[in-house]
C-alpha cells in the first residue's frame, strides 16, 4: 500500500454549490474540520479518520467530499495515463468491484473532461488486464467505488468520493414532481433562513416538500446521510470500521423529537401532496411533516411563522408573465395575512424578485441544479 495524499497530508475537499460558501465553511467548522482554506466551489480542509467520516455522514450543504490520492501537473494524455497508472488499484478494487468516474476539465491542455475520464478509466482497466488478464467493470447507476478526475489550469488531482457520489441524494426522495429542489440547496436556504426548529415553519408552494423534509431532518437532527446505502470511505485501504460504527452510532442517538405541528406545508397540486407524504414516510418516526393541498389564496395567513418557498419560476414553470402575477399576488398575501411572521423566498429565476412588490431585507445569490437563482428574506410588519 502506497502512501496517498490524504494520508501524508490528512487534506481533503468538500465540493459546495455557489453561493454556500458561508453555510459550508461554518459547517465544517461545526464538525470539527481544521485549516479551512477556499478553492473553486469548495474548501480544503484537515480531518482525522473521525473527523471525516462524521462530515461525510452529517453534511447537508457540500455534494461531495473528496479524498485525493495524487495531485501532478499534467500537460498531455499520455501523462494522465501513465500518472494514473502509478497508483496500485488494487489498494481500492477487486475484479468483482465496479467503478465509476466524474471528471471535470478546466482551463488545461486536455480540454474534454469525458475524455479524461475515459482516460483514466484505461489505466485503471488496463493496470489489472496486466496483471490478471481481467478488469473490473465500470457502473456509472450504481458503482462500488466513485472516483472524481479534477484537472485545472493542468494541474490534476485524482480523489475517492468519499460519499460514493453526490450527497443530495439522500435517500428520501421516493417520489417528485416538476422542478423539485436540490436537498443540498434546501438546506442552504434553511441554513441562512436561520431557522433551527423552534418557530413553525410553513412552505406555501411545497411540491415534493424538499425544504420540508430539511427542515424535519435539521430539526430532529437526523444526519443528513442516514438513509444513504453506500459510503466509499469503506473502499480507502485504511478505513477503521471501528472508528466508523462509532461515528454512527453516536451520531444516530442523537436525533431528537420533532415537535407536532411545527413543519407544514400546501399545495396547490394533489400529486405534490402525495409526493411529500410518500418522502416523509421515508424518514424516521420521530415526529410528523403535515401538507395538505390547497392555492395559497385559500390560506387564511400566518403570524410568528418562518415562510421558506420556491415559488414556481418562468423557466420551468411555463408563463413567465402568469408566474410574474402569481408573485405579485403572493406579495399581496404575505402584506396583507402574514405580519408577524417572516418569509425567505428563493426565487429561481433573479428577473422575478421585483415582481413580488416587496422590499427584501437582504438577498443571498445561490446557484444550484442548474439554477441561478436568489434568496430574499421579508420581514412582515
Ligand atoms: C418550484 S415548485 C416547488 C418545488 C419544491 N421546492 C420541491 O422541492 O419539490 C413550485 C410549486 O408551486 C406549486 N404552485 C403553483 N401555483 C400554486 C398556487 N397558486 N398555490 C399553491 N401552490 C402552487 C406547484 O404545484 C409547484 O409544486
């Protein structure tokens, strides 16, 4: 077994989505990372053993975290192959094991990141067709061990996905319905909503209930990976189980109740409502997610509540100029039935913020799924 660079130097990378940034940094911190320094969409950070599997396990903002085995400048093809080709894969994979590669390009000599992927697929393929006469097979839907090829200005860093893929996949989501929200980016919102379960919590636009569920796991402190099958942590030739059941264990005792009543929801879509109810089913019994279907011209309204929503956006949503008046009546609604309380929308579209009629208190860009969208928080006096 070689020495990989996560061991030497105890750094990984946590991969977060634009605009986390604040939310991602104060997590780690919270979860016991040192040296916290930034990089593109992401932070480097130190961790023993512990440390990291409790962030792998626990993070709700970053979608992925990285353990880099070698980083090399990297001008050509033939150097990739060959670089990749100096570490023993077997430290990692058996014949029997499956294997996938995200790869991501940028500013370098190699310009296609599909082809470096494809690339280093090769040297590992061809490492164990040297020494067997077989190869493990790739499973880009469900592999043993996620792999992630980084080459930037030809710098490159080849790393194991500690979370075996990304981590807003938590496992809740059994059913969707258009344009749901990314789970990584619903906590985000939540996160910088400031929200930590003591005042009711409504989302009047629910669809499949992402923010909903968040909220429920932030609240009853469910470790964001609970319902996750696969951790490829368990692949690093130095994984300590010991040390893993620990993490688990501790952290699995730790959830609390969820108070009756608190985390509600509507909308105006019946199969939303089915979607939201079939995912909080999917989440432990330690308190309820009450949605219920109706237009949010039929709320009566709401005092001393945190309103958190994403509001249907022209993009997806068909009509911008239907969407653009269904926010001006919004604003109406949260002017008129909701003083007392306060609202963080999250608009997917930033062209639609003017169109609620309200002034935001502040607003926070966050870019995620696809989305370049804002977050605007409202006090409702
Ligand atoms: C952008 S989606 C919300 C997605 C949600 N955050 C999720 O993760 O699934 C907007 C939602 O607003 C709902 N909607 C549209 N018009 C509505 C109205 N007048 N009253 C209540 N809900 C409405 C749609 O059915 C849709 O589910």
């Amino acid at each position: 077994m070689s020495d990989y660079l996560y061991q030497t130097t105890s750094q990984y990378f946590g991969q977060l989505a634009s605009g986390a940034e604040v939310c991602g940094e104060a997590e780690l911190k919270e979860l016991g990372a040192t040296k916290i320094n930034k990089g593109y969409l992401g932070f480097y950070f130190c961790a023993d053993a512990k440390t990291i599997y409790n962030i792998v396990y626990k993070t709700r903002i970053f979608s992925r975290i990285l353990a880099p085995l070698i980083a090399f400048d990297c001008h050509s093809e033939k150097y990739l192959y060959k670089t990749a080709q100096n570490i023993d894969w077997s430290d990692f994979l058996t014949l029997t094991k499956t294997f996938a590669i995200t790869s991501n390009v940028a500013d370098s000599n190699i310009r296609n990141s599909q082809y470096a992927g494809q690339i280093l697929k090769d040297a590992i393929v061809d490492q164990f067709r040297e020494k067997t006469t077989e190869r493990p097979n790739v499973d880009t839907r469900f592999p043993d061990l996620q792999l992630n090829l980084y080459i930037h200005e030809n710098k490159a860093r080849i790393s194991v996905d500690l979370g075996g893929g990304s981590l807003h996949k938590r496992g809740y989501r059994i059913e969707s319905v258009e344009a749901p929200m990314q789970e990584t980016l619903a906590a985000t919102i939540l996160q910088l909503s400031g929200w930590k379960g003591e005042r009711p919590l409504f989302d009047p636009f629910c669809g499949s209930g992402t923010i909903l569920c968040e909220a429920f796991m932030k609240a009853g402190n469910i470790p964001a990976a609970h319902l996750r099958q696969k951790f490829d942590f368990l692949r690093l030739p130095d994984f300590d189980a010991t040390v893993w059941n620990q993490i688990k264990t501790k952290a699995n005792n730790e959830t609390i109740d969820v108070p009756e009543d608190v985390i509600k929801g509507s909308d105006v879509s019946a199969d939303a409502i089915k979607a939201v109810r079939a995912n909080r089913n999917a989440l432990p019994e330690i308190g309820t997610i009450k949605a219920r279907r109706s237009d949010f011209q039929s709320l009566e309204g709401f005092s001393n509540t945190t309103i958190v929503t994403n509001p249907p956006y022209g993009i997806r949503l068909g009509n911008t100029e239907e969407v653009a008046g269904l926010l001006k009546e919004f604003g109406d609604f949260l002017k008129q039935k909701c003083t007392g309380s306060t609202a963080f929308i999250y608009y997917g579209d930033k062209t639609l913020v003017k169109k609620l009629g309200l002034k935001p208190e502040w607003r926070h860009e966050l870019r995620a799924g696809g989305l370049d969208g804002v977050l605007c928080k409202y006090e409702l006096y």
